[in-house]
C-alpha cells in the first residue's frame, strides 16, 4: 500500500562529517546507512532519539521536524490527520510509550509558593537542621505515652508498619520487562543508599535483586505475575495494582518478544509468550473483594509491613481512595495522566484521566472531611518533573512523591516515545543485549543519586524560604500555595486561593 504520510523528521547530515560511521552503529533503528562513500538517512525511521547527535564527535548531525505542511486546520490537525493515515494503513490500535504529550494545562506551573518575611523570618538550611524523614503507613488514632520503671517517658502504642524514607522520593513502578534488569540494578542500589525505596512493578522481582528487599516495594497486579510468598516476604511493603496514569481502565501487554528466558522466570510464564495483564482483578468488584485482598496479604506476611494500593486519577477519585482507605490500605498510590508507560493505546493515553494535581488535591479534602486522613498515606505519582513538583504535591496533600520518566531521563532518555519497540537506543526500555550493554550501572547509580541529592537540597532550600524546619509542616498546607492563570473552579478544587489574596 503506497504511504502518504511524510516523515516526523528529517535526519541532515553536515559538511562536517569525517565518514567515521559511529552514528550508524549508534542508531537502533536503522535510519542511518553508509554507503558509496556518504551516510544515508532513511528520514521515515527515524523517533528522533537524539543518539547520533549526542555521540557525533563532529557534531555534524541535526534532527529537524519535516518542514512540509499541508494546509492550515485548526481542526483536523496535522497530529488527527497523521494518526488517522497510520490507522489507513495499518488497521490497527496506535500505540505510544512515556506519558500523556497533549498541550493540556500544566497545573503545577500556575501555583507558586509562599516565602517568609520579617515577622516570620525564613530559615537558613545551611547553618539550621531541616528534616525531611518521612513514614508512610496507617497512624495510630492516638498516642499513649507513659513512664518507664526510671521515670523515662516511652511511647506505649504500638504502631502499625511504616515505610522510612529519609527524602519524600521514591522511584515508581517499572516492571521487568518494560525495563530491563540494569535499569532495576540501578534503581534498587541508587534507593539503597538514598534512604528510600524502589517499586520493582507488575512483572515480579528478579533473583538477583531479593537482597535490595528492605528497600523495595513490589507490585500484585491482575496478571500475577511473579507473586509467590518469597515475592511477599522479600519486600518492604506490597501494593496492589488497580490502576495506571498512563493508561485507565486496561490492563498491561508485555510483547512476547520482550519476554526473554529471564524475564519468563521472574513472572513464571512461558518464554516468548504475549504477558497480558486483564483489566480487571478478576477477584476484585467492590470495596469488599478489595478489603479482602488487602487482608490475605497481610494475613500471608504476618502483619508485618504496609499493604497499599495503586490508582489512576480519574473521575469520581476521591470516592475511590476513600473506599480502599477503609478497607485497610495503609498507602495509596495516586497516578495522574502525565504518568509514563511502555506501551499504551494513544486514544486512552491521551484522552482518559485526570491531572494529578485535581486528584491529589481532591483525595486529600475527601479524606480530610471522613477524618480518615490519618489512617492512609498518599504517594503523588504521575509527571513529576522537578523538586518544585515534589514541594508542590506536598503542600496540596501527599505525603511524598514518586518518579518514573524524571529518573528514565536522568539515564539519558529523551522521550522519542518508542519504548513499546523494544530498540531503545539509551538501552532503557529494551531486552537487546547488544542494547543493554550501553547503560553503565555504575554511571547510571550515580546519575540517579545525584538527581535525588540535588532536589533534596533544593526542597530544603524552599523549606528554608518558607520558614519552616519540617516537611510535615508543609503536608497538605495550601496556604503556602498560590494560583496564577487558573479558572474559578480549579481553583476551589485546589483549594488554593488566587494570586495577591
């Protein structure tokens, strides 16, 4: 069937170029080709990764939106009219990886924080301690305190399990598969000496990652896979799967072509087999089936650490976390459109959900008006960008964040949204060995490390500006947030008040 789409992109090759050929064995995609004495570039291949310009010791290489364009139509867009030829040709369900890309409001950008002045002064990080230890658990309904046979005075509740995380951070769920094994490698040993705790997602947790297991939370989703009681009792804490940001109301599709000897292991299925995960729980229609789930693994871990629950940010939220709160999830996850994925249909990936910013907000007011709040945490999940994002999920109500895409991007992704292909060409989100082999751990623990040193200074550094010493302080204070640019209504659901008010 002849093609009438014109390449996304132009790949141009300057007069600069010494012939060396590192671009074509850099490409995972085949775009470039040296022939006759000049490189070739087939331009429809090409996702504009960036890894021939990164590593072009000539700098020689340029990546250029295809100049062609059609007549202008502000209604069928030249993004409509590209998906729907693709849908011509191929009769098919169109696929993406990373997050939801469309020009929607970016809610975090329109809030802008507070900064103490004179009567209450800021405080200096540097010379002043700030503490950002954070617990995520169920709290106890109140605190007995009494005094031992020396007089001491000691806490006498005995509280129910907690996650401790020196840094409101923690890496989201990524399953083996959608990642690969260096990827968790880095993960893990990067939330080691973090303080904080890695999610290794739906696909099970690898044999040569059980002794990360105090600092690792693993995932039961519908599919299964990989839960066994070694799973369990390996973990710091298990939560239950029921949704994803990225990708509302399905479930998750692993390529039997990803699916090596090792990843078939870690999730027990057949080698090369299509690892579908249904929809649905197919034990879960109500709260109460949710309670029960929630109650068997603990029951099957002996109450010994925090069982929460993952959710997409959708309509009618707030009901929703309320629900699992009461049927004993001591932790939700709440994961906004923004969130990433490796495969996703785009019509879901791009037109369900909600921002994180409305659903985190709403959750925490529901729970708040229930006086629930203090038997769940919450866990922002779903495009977090930046410390700003993390202090600014915070003060509308989470108790820490959690990154996915941030740290994918700190290893050198650059979001050509091909991550469903399975040629990663940043060996990210491929199972080539070949392509594995370009993603140092050691390099790739440090750059992640950095990341979460470097947006935990700068959290203390706003902490500071605000005047206050604790993150719990900041915890759902909307006070300290103002809105810029936003409607009436988002702001109320918000619950933050306009600029110069």
């Amino acid at each position: 069937m002849k093609n009438f789409l014109p390449s996304d992109f132009l790949v141009h090759i300057g007069p600069e170029c010494i012939l060396c050929g590192r671009c074509v064995r850099e490409c995972s995609f085949g775009v470039l080709e040296q022939k006759e004495g000049r490189i070739i570039a087939h331009h429809a291949r090409c996702v504009a990764c960036q890894r021939c310009v990164v590593f072009c010791p000539r700098s020689a290489i340029a990546i250029l939106p295809h100049p062609s364009t059609s007549r202008h139509n502000a209604y069928w867009t030249p993004e409509q009219r590209r998906a729907l030829l693709r849908q011509a040709q191929t009769g098919a369900i169109l696929l993406a990886g990373a997050g939801n890309d469309q020009p929607y409001l970016s809610i975090w950008d329109h809030l802008l924080l507070d900064a103490s002045q004179v009567t209450n002064p800021p405080i200096d990080p540097l010379r002043e301690p700030m503490e950002l230890v954070t617990f995520i658990g169920r709290k106890p309904d109140h605190l007995e305190i009494v005094p031992d046979e020396n007089g001491e005075l000691r806490l006498a509740t005995e509280l129910p399990p907690q996650l401790k995380l020196d840094t409101p951070i923690i890496f989201g769920a990524m399953s083996l598969g959608a990642v690969n094994l260096r990827v968790h490698k880095i993960l893990a040993e990067a939330a080691r000496r973090a303080g904080t705790y890695f999610n290794c997602g739906e696909g099970g947790l690898h044999e040569e990652l059980y002794p990360y297991g105090q600092n690792t939370i693993v995932q039961v989703a519908s599919g299964r896979f990989g839960v066994h009681q070694r799973y369990l009792d390996a973990a710091a804490a298990i939560e239950i799967k029921i949704g994803q940001g990225a990708k509302p109301g399905i479930g998750g599709h692993l390529a039997g072509e990803k699916v090596t000897e090792e990843i078939a292991r870690t999730r027990m299925i057949p080698p090369g087999t299509d690892a579908i995960s249904p929809a649905p729980h197919h034990d879960i229609y109500s709260i109460e089936d949710l309670a029960q789930l929630i109650y068997a693994l603990k029951e099957a871990t002996n109450y010994s650490k925090p069982v929460g629950v993952k959710i997409a940010a959708v309509h009618h939220v707030a009901a929703i976390a309320t629900g699992a709160a009461r049927a004993g999830a001591d932790f939700l996850t709440i994961d906004g459109f923004r969130g990433g994925t490796g495969a996703a249909p785009l019509v879901i990936r791009n037109h369900v959900g909600l921002p994180l910013e409305i659903a985190l907000a709403a959750v925490d007011d529901r729970l708040r008006e229930e006086g629930i709040r203090h038997q769940v945490s919450i866990i922002a999940s779903g495009g977090i960008r930046s410390s700003a994002d993390v202090i600014k999920a915070i003060a509308l109500g989470a108790d820490a964040v959690s990154i996915c895409t941030a740290a994918l991007i700190a290893l050198g992704c650059t979001l050509c949204q091909a991550c469903y292909t399975g040629r990663c060409a940043w060996g990210l989100t491929t199972q080539d060995p070949e392509l594995i082999k370009r993603l140092d751990i050691d390099e790739g623990v440090e750059r992640v490390q950095n990341l979460l040193r470097a947006w935990t200074l700068e959290i203390k550094e706003v902490m500071g500006a605000l005047g206050i010493n604790a993150i719990e302080s900041l915890r759902g204070n909307r006070e300290r947030l103002r809105s810029i640019g936003l409607d009436v209504h988002t702001q109320e659901v918000l619950g933050v008040r306009p600029a110069g008010m």
